[in-house]
C-alpha cells in the first residue's frame, strides 16, 4: 500500500492549439469580451468554484420545494394549472434564500424599524457581526488544514488541536492575574503553543515511524475529546459556582475585546478576528517569500526529488504541523477568550475543527480563498440558525456538503455544465489512494 497524499496537482498535458474563431484574425489577440466569455465557459479554479456554489444553492432549491408539502401538491396539477406550482416554488425558494441572507448579512425589516425609530444601529449590525463571528475559528482551523495541504498532508486532526489551545488558552486566562497588556498576549500564545504541541505528535509519528498522519490525528482527535471532558471535571479547571459540567471562567483582563462594543455589547465578534485575518497573511508570506515555505511547497509537489536536493523530509513534516497545530489552536484561543464565555464546555468547540477541511478545500488551501470560504460558511451557520423555523437548520450543513462535494470534484462541475479544459488543465487539490 501506499500512503496517502494530498497534494496539489496540475495536468501536464499541452493542450490542442484552438483555431481562430469566425471573424477573429489570427495576427491580432481578440477582444476582450471574446477572451472574458471563453474564461467563463472554461473549467478553471475560478469558474469551478463559482459554478460549484450555483449548483449548490440550485440543489438546495430543489431539495426546498420537495420537502415542502404544500408546493409538492400544486405540482400534482402542473399540466392543468402550470403557473400554480411555478409560483409556490419561488415563494418558497426565495424565502427560504432571503431568510438565510437576512440572518446572515443584512435584515430588510431592520431598516424599516429603524426608519420608523423603533431599532438601533446594533440591531442592524447584529446579523454581520454573528457571521463575522462564526466564520472567526473556521479561519484559523482552515488556514491549518490548508497549510498542510500544501506540504501533501492530510492535517484532519485540527479538531484536538483546537481543544488543546482551549486548554490552554484557559488555563493560563483563569490562573495568572497581570494586566491586560500582559495577560491576554500570553493566553494567545498558550493556546497557539498548546496546539502546535498537540500538532507536532502526528508530525513526528510520521517522521519516525512513517504512521499515516490520517489516521493518528484521528485517534489523537477522539484523545483530545477525552482529555477535555477529564480536565473539566478536576478541581483544578471546574467551575467554583456551577454544579453541570464547565470550567473556571477566564479573567476579564484575558478576554478578547469587542470590536463593535462601542455600538452595542451584544456584537459579539471581537479581536480574534483580526487575528485571524494577520494570521492569514503570515501563511501567505510564509508559503511565498519564506525559505521554510519554499520547503513546504517543494515537499508538497514531490517528497522524493526534494529529499534527492537534500531536503529534511522528516522536519519538514514535524514544523508544518507544528505550525498548522499552532494555527489551530488560535482557533481554541479564540473560542475560550471571548468576551462574556463563562468558562468552557464540552460543547465549546463544536466541529470548526473537522469545518475547516472543507473550509480549506473551497478556499484551495489559499490563505485568500481560506477567508473568504470562512466568511461564507459563517454566513451560512448564522443565516440558518436566524432563519429558524422558516429554514431547516440543517440547510446549512446541505450546502456545505454540496459545495464542498462539486469543489473536489471539478470533473463533475465541467461535466454537468460542459466546460471547456482550461489551458494548463484542471487544478484541484487531489488527495491519493492508499
């Protein structure tokens, strides 16, 4: 068997010269329109990624319309009365897609009211800042994942990662008393070390023993489950005033400061999430101006000719998911610093771990893309939860699994929409058999 690699590959196929369309001269470059609508119909990382989000949303309409009792029933008559389950279906479509938007982005009604004087400006900012809010971890555990893509591992362990930043995060919030200048720095940083640490383990074991890092940060993801339910329980990090299962609550001087807390205390997106946005710039000068990046990449496309130039393959892979670690653990910080948490629970990290792989794969395990794939799936955690009981809660997790699905498989995409090869060929993060 073979190990399994997750890379990112590029078909090396020239492809055919096209001939000159109608009315092009063949001495000069076509106009720009000619050159945009060929862009457009190709199966480039662009295009696919757009097209993927159409084809999503598209299935997700469907999957509206059908499960809508009362829309099914008009298009039992279609043929007599076409216009009556046309009508239905869009009603329930668009209100479904602008529930989610509102939720997420920006609530119509909320301009009224404040026209009428009846809301604030945090009423109007409130459902940005819940996205800005649940898109913030999911830029950390995807810059993790995706700096790992890029060495041709599989990092799918940012989930125990992040409980170990949590960890300590926490524990360095609750314990020490500094000032804030002091605290909250070193809070950061206990929980980015505690994740590189917890990082480093897969990285080594694949270093020296050559044990797949798939399968142990599987099993180091089910350890840092149970550690977290162990550590709440001791006296050292349970609660002093709460008999159910959290943790001591940090200190006020390690909490992470709102960022729209002058408009409204109940905005609850704070600094983590310019830290995130530095964090992704420090992984895009490290993957393209950086000699360790350089490595990484080299590493990525083929272990073996870098080995062959005099590359540690085995270092490499221990630093890289060092760093990812790290990475994910800010992810933890993030979560465990907030402003008005209350402690941890059992609850507290959710899945931003295992989100980011798909946050990573949408944003092309590119530090851009990364961002704007968190802000996405943050718009659509925060829109279907808002949206409630008009859209199904779990609309947001259909379509993420949708897009993520036509994002790994762009053959699929130009298939279905028959796209042409773009020149160079199809670029996608391809993840090799055993």
């Amino acid at each position: 068997m073979t190990p399994t690699e997750v890379t990112v590959t590029t078909e090396t196929a020239t492809p055919t010269p096209e001939p000159p369309e109608a009315g092009e001269r063949p001495d000069k470059r076509p106009p720009f329109m000619v050159l945009f609508g060929r862009y457009l119909t190709e199966a480039n990382s662009v295009m696919v990624t757009v097209y993927s989000l159409l084809l999503a949303f598209l299935i997700g309409a469907i999957l509206l319309i059908v499960s809508d009792e009362t829309v099914r029933g008009t298009w039992s008559y279609f043929f007599s009365r076409p216009t009556d389950a046309l009508e239905a279906s869009w009603q329930v479509v668009s209100n479904s897609y602008r529930a989610l938007f509102e939720g997420a982005i920006l609530n119509f009604n909320t301009i009224d009211r404040m026209a009428a004087g009846t809301a604030e400006i945090g009423d109007l900012l409130r459902p940005i800042s819940q996205t800005l809010t649940y898109a913030t971890p999911l830029i950390f555990t995807g810059l993790a994942v995706g700096l790992a893509f890029r060495a041709g591992l599989f990092n799918i362990g940012a989930q125990g990662q992040m409980i170990f930043g949590m960890i300590g995060a926490l524990i360095v919030g609750f314990s020490l008393n500094l000032p804030a200048i002091l605290h909250l720095p070193l809070a950061v940083l206990a929980g980015a070390v505690a994740g590189a640490a917890f990082g480093a383990v897969p990285g080594v074991l694949k270093a020296t023993t050559g044990a797949h890092e798939v399968i142990s940060s599987i099993m180091l993801n089910n350890i840092a489950g149970l550690f977290l339910v162990w550590a709440i329980g001791t006296s050292f990090m349970h609660s002093e005033t709460r008999s159910e299962l959290v943790t001591k609550p940090v200190e006020d001087s390690a909490s992470l400061p709102l960022l729209l807390g002058f408009v409204d205390d109940g905005l609850r997106v704070n600094l983590a999430l310019l830290i995130g946005v530095a964090a992704a710039v420090f992984v895009w000068w490290l993957l393209s101006k950086s000699t360790f990046g350089y490595r990484i990449r080299a590493v990525g496309f083929n272990e073996h000719a870098s080995s062959t130039a005099g590359m540690n393959i085995g270092r490499t892979y221990v630093t890289t998911m060092s760093v990812a670690g790290g990475l994910a653990g800010l992810a933890g910080a993030a979560l465990t610093l907030g402003v008005g948490s209350g402690g941890i629970t059992t609850n507290t990290a959710l899945e931003y771990g295992f989100d980011g792989i798909t946050v990573a794969l949408l944003g092309r395990a590119n530090p851009g893309g990364i961002i704007a794939a968190a802000l996405l799936f943050g718009a659509l955690k925060a829109g279907a939860l808002d949206a409630q009981p008009d859209v199904p809660v779990d609309m947001s997790t259909l379509l993420q699994a949708t897009i993520v699905l036509f994002i790994a498989a762009p053959a699929l995409v130009k298939a279905i929409l028959r796209l042409r090869a773009p020149r160079g060929g199809l670029v996608t993060l391809e993840a090799k058999g055993w």
